[in-house]
C-alpha cells in the first residue's frame, strides 16, 4: 500500500478526485486540544483501497473545504469519530453524513462500549499496532517517520474491520441497530454548544434558584463568547468555581466583584464590564421564562427503585449480548421511578427509547414494575452470585 503526504491544493484536488471513485474511506484525525476553544486540527488521516493519504492542515495556504465537500458523497468509516466529528462541527460547520463507527460496531457485538481501535484490529485482524506515537506532539513539522508510519497504521485496517464488522453484524440481525446509532453520531447539532448542559456543570447549580440560574445560564454564555473570541478554553478566562460565585452574587457593578476571592484582576479589567452586562441580562429575564430547576433528588425509596430498574436493564443487556450503557441511561430510569408512569406505553414513551431499544428493555421493566417478576439473587452461597428475573 502506498501513503502520500498532501500538503497543497494540487494534492487536495486530485485526493478528491479518488474520493469521487470510490463510496468509502477510513477518516482519523490527530488534534491538539489543551489551549484552545476548539480542538485543532493538526493531521488528517486517509484510507483507501491500496492508498493512504496523510493530510496536513498547517501547510500554508491548504484550504480543506474542498476535501470536506467530497467527503460527504462517500461513506466514512472511523473508530470512535465523535472526537473527529466535533472538530468538523466546528472547524467546517458541518459533519459527514453517511458514517460507520467501528466502535459502535463492535458494542453491538459484545465487545463492550470503549473498545479501543489496537484491541479491535488485534482482534479482527491479528495485527498489533505499535502505539509508540500517542503522545506525539502534531504540530511539529516535518513529521517523522515513526509518526507516519503511526498515522498509517491508525486508518489502514479501518476498511477491511468495516467489512468484517458488517458481515458480523448482518449475521447477527443488528446491521440496522448499528446504522441507527451512526445517523445519530451524524446530527450536526450533536456537536453545538448546549448551553443548558454547559451550565448545569457548575458547581452549586443543583441548589441554585431559578433567577439565579438565569444569571449562571447568561454568564456561562458570555465566558463561552470570550474563550471563543479568544481561542482559549472557557476555565481559561474564568474557572468554574467563580462562575457560580457570580451568579449568586449578582453584582450590579464591576467594582462588586472583588468581593470574588478567585477572580483574578486581569480578568476583572478585561471581562468585568461584559460580566456586569450578562448578569443584568439574567436578571431582566421575564418571571415565566426563567430556567426550570432540576429536578429533586428522587428519595430513598424511588432511588432503589431506579436502581432495580437498572438491574433489569442489566437483564436485558446480558440476555443480548450487549452493554446495558448502550441500552437506557440512569436518568432516563430515574425519570421511570419519579413519574410512574401507568402503562407500558407510557413507560415506553417516557423513556424515549429508540424502537429497537423498547423492543428489548420496555417489557421486562413494565413486567417488574406491575409486579409480575421479581428479582432474585441466586448462587451466593456458592460464591457464584447470579442475578436473574423470576415470574
């Protein structure tokens, strides 16, 4: 297999031209992400039939919109991509369409959620990849060998693995599983700023008001905003502990915000007028629109039952052959236990499961919450405890 370093647009146009005869590529990124907003692109890796093309994005004048564009019109086959996907979110605005994870692939089949890419090749392929290059610094230029040689080896075997993984899965009757969960992983928006997660991370927010979340939730975006102009990360321009010290505060001037042991002067001669402007913008936030709190703490009695529910999700997982993460997730249980709902549709419905996910894990819950199985606990005094759904 020959390998080419691209580092024009000469080379940029005839590798989309490949890209125009063939419907697939392996894709992998390496990326810096330390002191940034945003992760940087540092090396964009390639892989066709025969043909691996090692793309680099800091030669002068490179532009790669073109080799985007093209790499929409091909399906594109990665391992763990969410990583490389929320760098195209974010550097190009948009992500390729038509994806195969290797990764989620393989949760499919018994492999677990994390599998990491030298695990799966080894497997598959009985190939040990020499991970000799995790720590590279990929910015330096020129690169070496050892880390082209490392570059190569990350996207060669993705197409043969997408082959075998497919097969796999067809046997199995979870190709369609597997293709749902990638139309996910190729939503734009998962990739888009969340300003409600982003805010309900700061520490002290579960306790805050609701004014006082509107402050948090208008100051969060305002640092966003900064860190964004600046190419910094957000903890750069203020740690997180200050951001809930400010919103419960809620000083009205900048001189008020020395009271904030941690804030830093510079931070307040640079960024404390926009401050003062967010938190006044939290505050004119009209009564009926302000942020909803989260919700309580579900008490002792409904924890234990999200936690039984979570045993049946288990049930569930083992009985397929699957991981019980990529089932249901805690709070969508917690949800099941706070609400109680009153049919297996609505249990369905409050879950907001995909079909195939209602189709393994909905009934057994209903059947647990109404009463007609029950969970027991067998083999302990064996030492060989095992865990099962009883009628």
């Amino acid at each position: 297999m020959t390998h080419e370093l691209i580092v024009d647009a000469r080379g940029v146009a005839a590798l989309c031209a490949r890209l125009d005869a063939t419907d697939r590529v392996g894709l992998d990124t390496e990326f810096h992400a330390e002191r940034s907003y945003a992760p940087r692109l540092m090396v964009l890796q390639l892989a066709l039939p025969e043909y691996t093309a090692i793309v680099d994005p800091l030669a002068p004048g490179i532009d790669l919109h073109p080799l985007v564009e093209a790499l929409a019109r091909v399906t594109v086959v990665g391992h763990a991509l969410q990583s490389d996907l929320k760098i195209f979110a974010e550097r190009f605005g948009s992500v390729p369409p038509k994806l195969f994870d290797t990764q989620v692939a393989a949760s499919f089949l018994g492999y677990g959620m994390q599998i990491s890419l030298a695990d799966l090749v080894r497997d598959l392929t009985g190939v040990r990849l020499a991970k000799t290059q995790t720590v590279s610094d990929w910015s330096t230029r020129p690169l070496s060998e050892k880390q082209m040689e490392y570059l190569v080896d990350d996207v060669v075997h993705l197409l043969p693995m997408h082959d075998m993984l497919r097969q796999k899965l067809e046997e199995r009757g979870r190709a369609a599983w597997c293709d749902e969960e990638c139309v996910a992983l190729a939503r734009p928006e998962k990739y888009r700023f969340d300003l409600r997660r982003a805010y309900m991370k700061i520490p002290g927010a579960v306790r805050m008001n609701r004014r006082e979340l509107a402050v948090l939730a208008a100051v969060v975006a305002e640092r966003d905003a900064i860190a964004k102009e600046r190419d910094i990360p957000p903890k750069f321009v203020i740690p997180d502990d200050v951001i809930g010290g400010i919103a419960q505060l809620r000083p009205k001037h900048v001189e008020d915000l020395v009271q904030l042991r941690r804030l830093e002067s510079s931070a307040r001669r640079n960024f404390g007028a926009r401050l003062i402007d967010a938190v006044e913008r939290g505050e004119a936030v009209p009564e009926d629109e302000l942020p909803e709190r989260p919700s309580r703490p579900l008490g002792a009695e409904r924890e234990t039952l999200a936690t039984l529910l979570g045993v049946a999700v288990g049930e569930a997982a083992r009985d397929a052959g699957l991981p019980q993460g990529l089932l249901v997730t805690r709070a969508a249980l917690e949800r099941a236990a706070r609400e109680a709902p009153g049919s297996a549709e609505e249990l369905g419905e409050l879950l907001g499961l995909s079909a195939w996910r209602s189709a393994l894990v909905v009934e057994p819950l209903w059947r647990l919450l109404s009463g007609e199985t029950r969970i027991v606990v067998e083999g302990y005094a064996k030492g060989e405890p095992k865990v099962t759904l009883v009628s």
